[in-house]
C-alpha cells in the first residue's frame, strides 16, 4: 500500500485464548500466529517414483550396486510417503511401508566391483531444494576385516575386536556417527549449506548381523533414524540450491568397504519457497489465525480504463492456505482455506495527449497512469470440495480404488466494499 496508508492496530482475539507470541503484528510481517514468514523445510514435493523414462511426471529413480531386497523396491521410499488424495489417480494400492536394501557389488575375491549410489531425477524442470528428509539405516557387518580400511583409531578398533571375541556390549558406546560414509550430492557435487564447510551427509547408524529363527536365516538391521537434510538457515527460500539431479553416494568414492548396507524406507523432498512452515511453537492450539500480504504491480492496458487482478479464471481460488502434517499419508491434521478475491481498479492515464496512440497498438513510453483502488469484491463461486467413491468410475470399473474430488457445496453470495484511496504506483 501507499507510504501514507497505516494499518490500523491489530491484537489478538482474546476470547480466553493464549497466543504466541503475544505480541502484535506490524509492518511487513507475515504471520504463523503473529510470526514473519519463514522457510525451513519447504513445501512437500508429493510425487511417485518410476525406472521408466517415459514417465515424465514422475521422479526418475536409477541406482549402482546390488539390490538384496524385492524387484523394483528401490521406488518404495516414494511410494511409502506419497499421499493419494492429491491425486488419486496415481493410487495403486497400499504402500509396502518396508525398506530396500542397497549394498556395493563385489567381484569373485570380495573387492567392490562397483560402488552403490541411488540417483533421483526430478521431472521436467528445476527447482529450489529446501529438504530432503531420509528414514533410512547405514551399518557394516563387525567381522568384515575390509572396515579396518576406514577405522583407524586404536580405541574404535579396539571395542570391535572385544564384540568379536564376545562381548555384546563392546559397540552400544561406538561412535558411529562419526563415520559420515554417504553424501548427498546436487548436480553430482557435494553441497554445503550457507557456504559452509560441512556438506550435507549420512553417517553410519549401526552393525547388521545374521540370526536364525525356526530354521530360518535373515539379516538384522539397526533401527532406522531420520535425517533432515536442510540446504540453508535463510529464511528466504529463493537462497537456497536450484536441483535437477540430487543423489546419495558414498562420500570417498574409494572407500573399500565389503560389507556395508543401506538401508532406505522413506524420502520426502520439499521444495523452497517463499512461504511459512508453521513454528512448533504454535502448536498445539486451539485457534489459527494468518494473514497474507499481496505483492503484485498492475499494468495499465490499451484501450480500457478498467483493470481487474488477478487474471485467469474466475473460479479459482486467489488466496490460498494449506496447512498438514507431511508424515502422515491420509488422515493428517491440519485443514486447507480457499479464498476467492478480485480487485478491481481504475486505470487513468496522466499524459491523455500521448496516449491516443495507445488505440492505434503503438508502444507510449511518455504514458504514466494512475490507479484507484475501486473495491474489493467475492468471486464468481466459492465451493467446498471433499474427496469421496465416485459412483460412475464405481460402475465401470466395479474394483476400482479411485476416489475423486467431488463438488458438495457452492456459494454465491457476493460481497464488496471500496476503499477511495488515489495510487500513482501499486504495490500490494
């Protein structure tokens, strides 16, 4: 709004109700409660995975190394987080919720043929990487004498050497952690966050053993951990790392290790944006309240003095909020708001003996206009939509799983109010 315009004062509904922060908002601040906007993770990227380069919709997932678990598993980290009520048409059954499993493939004499990696290719277009959240397990088998490659220090090798000769408790204090053997590489380069000197890594989280139950053998992994693999502090997402290719690959490309197995059950991408990731701090609570600033310059248009924004349909929501819990697949809490707004102005040229070449199509640099806000009005609908079985598809395909996204309620009633403020230059 124009410098002369002040916001009137603004508290909190008080209504027995605690807010934080308690105090009010002024200037540009964004508010999550009364907070300024701030990107930490970003926005949750929901898309399948595919090995197939036709689907060009979906995340490309390509892998090195030997895979120990079923055919096509490395697709399950995206399809375990992949929430079907954006779009149910990519429903194709419930998730497995399991892990694979990726090792290095060795030749004949146990030396590592080919180091294991797993690339993901975002589909048809970059863009800014706030997050990258992992569920996943990094362990050696203790008796392999290839790990004395990387662990060196005497008090390490030393607890190894005490669980190979019995005891069971040798490793609970080994610092696992210490030993950060796969990278996340952007655009096949190790990245650090906020320039930093710490790239973004997965450290070891354990040793896998064989047991044997009922006659059957199997592998016993150390429990999975989460990882949050944040490309910057900024608040601002338009900082952080522009990313068509990301993959995870190990760290020292000559790290000779035989036994060593990761283990994947989940990945979630977010994309960086400009917009709020609500404070936990925040929650749990009672009432939400937010607001929106509206940054937009309008331009005068030839042959009309009447200006509408936004453009495009008129139907569509104008102001938009989404608020969930990315964790959860179905069922998250949380609840999303739709607006339908149009402002209307009047658009009148300053320099009117300059412009009558504007009704001819030809370019006026000398043309200056000025804006008056005429009002603010509700838009041609406003309808409330909730996912349900869709009798038709139910009817041609009578075990079909597809939901579809059904309109329950629409309202028309339309309201408005003017604001008679002149503007030279609009910036909302």
């Amino acid at each position: 709004m124009p410098d002369s315009h002040i916001n009137p004062p603004f508290s909190p509904p008080k209504a027995g109700k605690k807010w934080f922060p308690a105090t009010n908002a002024n200037g540009d601040d964004i508010g999550t409660g009364y907070s300024i906007a701030r990107c930490v993770r970003g926005q949750f990227y929901n898309v399948q995975a595919t090995k197939s380069i036709l689907e060009t919709d979906k995340i490309l997932i390509r892998k090195t190394g030997i895979i120990l678990t079923d055919t096509d598993s490395e697709l399950w980290p995206f399809f375990n987080t992949y929430r079907p009520l954006t779009n149910p048409t990519l429903y194709i059954g419930l998730p497995p919720m399991k892990s694979f499993v990726l090792t290095n493939e060795l030749d004949e004499d146990f030396s590592i043929r080919t180091s294991l990696s797993y690339s993901m290719k975002m589909p048809n277009f970059t863009f800014k990487l706030g997050c990258l959240t992992i569920e996943y397990s990094l362990s050696f088998d203790p008796y392999d004498d290839s790990i004395f490659s990387f662990i060196t220090n005497e008090e390490h090798v030393a607890k190894i050497v005490a669980y190979r000769k019995g005891d069971a408790t040798a490793l609970n204090d080994f610092p696992f952690d210490e030993y950060k053997l796969i990278s996340l590489l952007l655009e096949g380069k190790q990245f650090s966050p906020d320039n930093g000197t710490d790239p973004l890594t997965l450290s070891l989280t354990g040793i896998h053993k064989e047991v044997s139950k009922n006659g059957l053998s199997s592998t016993s992994y150390p429990q999975v951990v989460k990882k949050n693999l944040l490309t910057g502090t900024s608040l601002t997402g338009l900082a952080r790392p522009s990313v068509d290719n990301l993959k995870f690959a190990l760290t020292d490309e000559s790290l000779n290790c035989s036994s060593l197995r990761f283990r994947v059950r989940k990945i979630w991408i977010f994309r960086a944006f400009n917009e709020t990731n609500l404070n936990p701090q925040n929650l749990p609570c009672s009432i939400l309240g937010y607001a929106v600033t509206l940054r937009k310059v309008i331009e005068p248009e030839k042959n009309t003095y009447f200006v509408t924004f936004p453009k495009g349909d008129n139907y569509r929501p104008t102001v938009n909020l989404k608020l969930f819990d990315p964790e959860y697949r179905t069922n998250s809490p949380g609840f999303a708001h739709g607006v339908n707004l149009r402002f209307y102005f009047a658009s009148v040229p300053i320099t009117g003996a300059f412009d009558i070449f504007g009704g001819l199509g030809l370019e006026t640099p000398f043309s200056a206009y000025q804006f008056t806000l005429l009002g603010i009005q509700a838009g041609k609908r406003q309808a409330r939509y909730v996912f349900f079985e869709d009798a038709k598809l139910k009817k041609d395909n009578p075990a079909s799983q597809y939901w579809k996204l059904n309109k329950v309620a629409t309202l028309s009633k339309k309201e408005s109010f003017s604001l008679k403020q002149l503007i030279k230059n609009l910036d909302l």
